[in-house]
C-alpha cells in the first residue's frame, strides 16, 4: 500500500497525486441513504459501484445541460474497459430534477435510497446549492456542475469538490482583458437572475472595482426571459462600451445576440463557456460576435504558435461522435466529471477500498493530478480544482476555424 497509484489505462489521466495523498486515499464506499453518514465497506464482489447521476432530463435547462453528461459515458466506458473499480463495473444511476433546484433534496436522497456511493451533478449553481443541503449532511463525496466560486469553500462544503474553474476566476479574467487588452471603461452587465448570475456578477465588478472601474449599469434577467431588448437598452443609454454577459442556458446568449442585432449596437461582449454554443455561431450575424470573448479552460485553446495537446485533440474526436453534445460540443469536452471518475478510480484502488474520508483526505491532498481539463490540485480549504492561470479568454468566432473541430477556440 506505501507506493505511488498507478495510471489507469492509456486514455485515462496520468498519475498526479502526491504520496501523501495515496497514503491517505482508502474509499470505503457509502451505501443505502446514509442520511445519518455512515460509511461501509463495498458488497460482495460482482455487484456493482454505483455513481449517482442528478441531472436535468425535463424542464427548462435540459437540452442546455446535457452535453455536459457526454463525459460521463466516456469516463464509465473507459474505467469499465480497465476493469471497472476494485474488479467492479462501474454504474452511473441517474434521476431527473426536471430543471428545478426544488426538486434536488428529494432527488439526492433518491439517489442514496438507490445505493448510490457517490454523487455527481446537477449542472448549475443553485440546483448544486440546493442538492448540497443533503449531501454535505450525508458526508457524501459530491462533484457537481457548477461554477459559483463559494462551491469551492472547502469547510463550508467539505465534500463537494469543483473540478472545474470558477466565477473568481471568470471575472477576473474578464476585467483584465476589458482593461489591459480591450482598454474600455464603460462596462455593462448583464446577468441572469440565478445562483450563478448573481456569484458571476459579484465577482466580475469585485474584479472591476479592483482596477478602479464600477459597472456603469447592472441588468437583472429572468432565466424565462424571451426578448432582452428592454435590458440592452439600458445598458446602451448607460454608456456602456462593454458588455459582460452572465447566462447557463444557451438561450441567454441566443436572446442577447438577437437584442444587439436588432438594435444594431456592437459593443464588447464578453462572458463565460455559456457563449461558445454552435448554435449561436449558425444564428447570429458576425458583426455581434466580432468583437465577442469567453473565458474558457487554456487546455481546450490554441493560439498562432501552440495547437491544443495530442490527448486534448483525441478526447474531442470521442466528444463529438455523442448526439447530445451537437452544438455545444465545448462544454461537453470541459465537463468536470470526466476528471471526477477517473480519479474517483485512482484514489479507490489505491487502498483497495472505499472510506469517504479517507477519500476526503486523498482528494484535500491531490496536486498536479494531471486531468483533462489542466492540472487538478485541492486543499482542505480549497476544493476548486484549477488556478486562475489555467484559464484564458477565447474567441467567439474562432468557432468557425476548421482548427477548432467544434470544440475548440483560438486565444484571444
């Protein structure tokens, strides 16, 4: 057991765990409800490991919010290609919260009651809010989809682990290239009224506000929005000569396009992965998008000088073969829970068995763990998977480049 975790197959990550964090790695796996937070050891052998999967199947957010489950298929067929966990198949049980963040308590415990080990989703940050009301009372391991950087407090929410970036980040990110690159300062937002808007919004003008800026106008949308002219409007008459845009679902970005459009105003757009859908790029006319940036994970950007990475490129190709992830075939490929799985794995057959805390400890010591989407580290207080430095500004249009294979996007 005092050795260093093998990698798990060759499409799977390399290894990127410290020794201490093997030492400190035996899972011990979680069964039945565990509303009371026991831990067991794993059945008898031949059953399988299930993996909770709490998605939006119905509802408002579906068709937005699927791509991002694409990773999951790959990672289960990967991890059960190489033998599953400790010899086990791996199982993904999944339940739909019909795009409700009201609907999560009742489908987490659904969930449990079903034998699920360890959980993963729902994308969004109040549907994740909301599911971790019962899976940090369970002590629960628990990825979920979401970028709101209060995902990543480590004591607040010791067993949810973000693996992606987060709206910290995101807004720094945004104001620098608003302020150094674009040399504006008359910034607009606007933002949808949600968990992650209101966490990217609070971010983006603490970023501002850092480089002696305040936005000239704030503008609130509901998610059910279907014009945002009105909205747009009030940030032209504003003054604003940039336009920071907060949106999940693609029909934000889709709306706002369509307002700036009509209005035949193209200032600086700028916002996060919610703007790089495919969809938008085949609807909307190029002066919109002309001058339009999102922030998105270095790994999956190529520049004049630097292609993306051999198994970036391989793990794309797997990507866009899925139905789901047409369109939007970027945030399928920068899904966290592909990264999850795998050093879900890793962290499991290290010790040979299945202990939530002691997968806690392992995950709270991980560095350098070398994931698809960067390099993962956590700490106890830290469970936001990458830096800020691992994340850059991209082109909208860059989508069209053949280079891009759909997933891609040139660095601004």
């Amino acid at each position: 057991m005092n050795r260093r975790t093998s990698s798990i197959h060759p499409a799977a990550p390399t290894v990127g765990i410290s020794r201490r964090a093997v030492l400190a790695s035996t899972p011990a796996l979680v069964g039945g409800s565990l509303l009371a937070g026991a831990q067991s050891v794993f059945a008898q052998r031949g059953e399988t490991i299930k993996i909770g999967s709490a998605r939006a199947m119905t509802g408002l957010v579906a068709s937005s919010f699927a791509p991002l489950y694409v990773s999951v298929k790959i990672a289960t067929e990967e991890i059960n290609a190489a033998g599953g966990i400790l010899g086990r198949p791996l199982e993904i049980i999944a339940a739909d919260d019909e795009s409700s963040p009201a609907k999560e308590p009742a489908v987490m415990r659904k969930l449990m009651d079903s034998g699920a080990q360890a959980m993963l989703g729902p994308v969004g940050t109040s549907h994740v809010l909301a599911a971790l009301t019962t899976t940090t009372a369970s002590k629960m391991i628990h990825a979920g989809g979401a970028w709101a950087e209060e995902l990543a407090d480590g004591i607040r929410f010791p067993y949810h682990y973000q693996f992606t970036y987060n709206t910290g980040h995101q807004g720094e990110a945004i104001a620098s290239h608003i302020v150094e690159k674009l040399k504006l300062k008359k910034v607009g937002m606007l933002q949808e009224n949600s968990g992650f808007g209101e966490s990217a919004g609070m971010a983006t003008t603490r970023a501002l506000k850092k480089r002696g800026l305040e936005p000239v106008a704030i503008e609130v949308y509901p998610p059910t929005a279907t014009d945002l002219k009105v909205y747009l409007n009030k940030l032209r008459a504003a003054g604003a000569d940039a336009v920071v845009l907060w949106n999940s679902p693609v029909q934000g970005m889709l709306l706002t396009a369509a307002g700036l459009q009509a209005m035949k105003w193209y200032p600086a757009l700028l916002g996060g992965n919610s703007l790089f859908s495919n969809t938008v790029l085949d609807n909307t006319d190029p002066e919109v998008l002309k001058n339009a940036y999102g922030t998105l994970i270095k790994v999956m950007t190529y520049s004049a000088t630097e292609a993306p990475g051999a198994r970036q490129v391989a793990y794309a190709k797997r990507v866009v073969t899925f139905p789901e992830a047409k369109f939007w075939e970027i945030n399928a490929a920068i899904s966290p829970f592909y990264d999850y799985l795998h050093l879900l794995k890793q962290v499991v057959e290290s010790e040979k068995r299945f202990d939530t805390e002691r997968i806690k400890r392992a995950f709270d010591s991980t560095k350098n763990y070398d994931g698809m989407i960067g390099s993962i580290s956590f700490t106890p207080e830290n469970h936001c998977a990458l830096t800020g430095d691992q994340m850059v500004m991209a082109t909208l249009l860059s989508g069209k480049d053949p280079r891009s294979m759909h997933v891609f996007r040139e660095r601004a």
